[in-house]
C-alpha cells in the first residue's frame, strides 16, 4: 500500500490545503509567523501520518485564528473540524499499527 492510499495522509493533504488557503487571505497573511507555525503544522501530519499532536497543535491554533478575527466562524470550523478528523485518522491508523506487532 502507498501512503497516499492512507485515508489519514488523505485527510492530511486536505487539512494543508485548507490552511494553505487561509493563509493566503489577509489578514492573516500579515501575520507571518502564526501563517509559517499553521503551515508547519499541517505540513508535519501530511509528512509524517503518525503525528497526531500536529493534530492537536492546529486545533489549538485555530482559536487563535477565530479570536483574532482572522477567519470566519465557518472557516473556524472547517481548519478545526479538518484537524479533528485527521486526528481521529492518524490515533486509528497508530492503534492498527500496534495490534499487527
């Protein structure tokens, strides 16, 4: 199987694209080291499926997001919902992983 069968790296691929996006649109394209952190973020559960507290890390920073007036509650929802599924992805992935050990 190719990592890009995976439906996590999938899910991942999704989330980068959707932050990608955000970070296109001002203002938060101002904000340029918030913009390289999500980014990073993303890119390190796409790279690296097993990296769940990425997951967790893009959470966290879509409230920052949301509380600055960066993105609208819909787009608050989407980045936040997107890291959630991968999450939820990548723990099932990592619990598959360990029960053919």
């Amino acid at each position: 199987m190719r990592f890009e069968d995976l439906e996590a790296w999938k899910a991942a691929r999704e989330l980068t694209t959707v932050t990608y996006r955000l970070c296109r649109h001002e203002p938060l394209s101002r904000d340029f080291g918030l913009c390289d952190q999500l980014r990073r973020a993303a890119v390190s559960v796409m790279n690296n499926v097993f990296a769940r507290r990425s997951c967790g890390e893009v959470r966290s920073m879509s409230y920052v997001l949301l509380d600055n007036s960066y993105v609208s509650d819909g787009e608050y929802r989407e980045i936040y919902d997107r890291a959630v599924r991968c999450g939820k992805l990548v723990s099932g992935l990592m619990h598959s992983a360990e029960r053919r050990k």
